[in-house]
C-alpha cells in the first residue's frame, strides 16, 4: 500500500517559522498532484497548497507569500515551509497525494499539529 508520513509540526510564535516534511513509502514521480491540506478546530478541511508533476503550484490567498511548497520527486519528500506564522494558521496539517498509476488512489498522512501562540 502507500503510507504518507508528516514531521515537523509543533508550536511557534507568532511571525516565526516552520518546515513541514512529507514522505512517501511510493515513488513521488508517480504522484499526479502532492498538496498540502489543514484544519482548524470547528472548520472544513480546506487546501492550502500544492504541487503538480511537473512542479506546477498553487496556493491558497491566506498563505501566497508566506508559504513555500517544494517537491523532491528523488527523495519521495515534499515539503511546506511557512514563514510569518500568524494565529490563524493553527490548525492540523496534511499531506495529500494524489496517485495514476498503481496503486491509484487518494492518499492521506496522518496530520501534524501546527500551533502559533505567544
């Protein structure tokens, strides 16, 4: 099967900074879109960024300019650097992989905490 695995969470204060990691137990280069997820307490999951095969991205408004997503296709890692956190950034994140080939299919990690607080 194909295990998606986030690191780096934890808790920082306002205007700081945080890198979160993903790995895959699959070869990435087979992931058709990798993105990074959140969810607040009370609130929908929504998408925050994301990254294409071919490196194409996207991100939401709330985080354009303060977040950085990277994809290492040779190292099965993808990445969320988040920099001037603000407190409205709490939130579980996720990391999501989209797969065509086999084995198809939606994929989540497991979710790491993410809290901005003074």
């Amino acid at each position: 099967q194909v295990q998606l695995v986030e690191s780096g969470g934890g808790l920082v204060q306002p205007g700081g900074s945080l890198r979160l990691s993903c790995t895959t137990s699959r070869d990435m280069f087979n992931f058709e879109v990798m993105a990074w997820f959140r969810q607040a307490p009370g609130k929908q999951r929504e998408l925050v960024a994301s990254s294409g095969r071919t490196a194409n991205t996207y991100y939401a408004d709330s985080v354009k300019g303060r977040f950085t997503i990277s994809r290492d296709n040779a190292k099965n890692t993808l990445a969320l650097q988040m920099n001037s956190l603000k407190p409205e950034d709490t939130a579980v994140y996720y990391c999501y992989g989209q797969r065509t080939s086999w084995p198809r299919g939606n994929y989540w990690g497991q979710g790491t905490q993410v809290t901005v607080s003074s």
